[in-house]
C-alpha cells in the first residue's frame, strides 16, 4: 500500500513540473524562436533578402569547390549574388 502512495504522490508532484518544462522555450528543441517572428517591414524583408542571398553564396562557393571548373563556377555564384542583392534593393525602393 505505502508504495502505491508514494507512486501517486511522485506522479502528483511531477506532471505539473513536467507540464511547466515543456512550456519553457529554453527547454524545447527544434527552431530558435526568432524564426517565429513576423518579417512586416519593408527593412526587415530587405535584411533577410540580403541574408538569404550571403548564405545561399556561401553554400555555391562550397560546392564549387567540388567542381572541375571552380573558378568560373565561383563567378557564375557571385554574380547571382550581385542579381540577388538588386533584386532585394528594388524589391526595397519600390515598397517605400
């Protein structure tokens, strides 16, 4: 009997702890809570323009370095860099 009570207790006491952990975002696995945040400005859809177009140069140059011809693949990378980028800037201008 007494451990069937002590089992009941030990479960009364740890589902509310394990409730409050799992609502704790420190604890929680998976995607950095910045990414849940709304992109609204103008300024903020420019920035993560230009974010997305630095990484997405950093990965083709990577996988450049695979390629027979690097040095004309590493050009081709930059300059949709470069078209990237201007699309973001008129993308930007046009919404001001």
């Amino acid at each position: 009997m007494i451990p069937l009570f002590r089992l009941i207790v030990a479960t009364l006491i740890a589902a509310p702890l394990a409730a409050f952990a799992a609502d704790d975002p420190g604890l929680r696995k998976g995607d950095p809570a910045r990414w849940d945040e709304p992109i609204v400005t103008p300024a903020q859809r420019y920035e993560s323009s230009v974010k997305e177009a630095r990484n997405a140069l950093a990965d083709a140059i990577k996988e450049c370095r695979t390629v027979a011809e690097r040095k004309a693949c590493e050009a081709e990378a930059r300059a949709q860099h470069q078209r990237d980028v201007a699309e973001a800037k008129k993308a930007r201008e046009t919404t001001r």
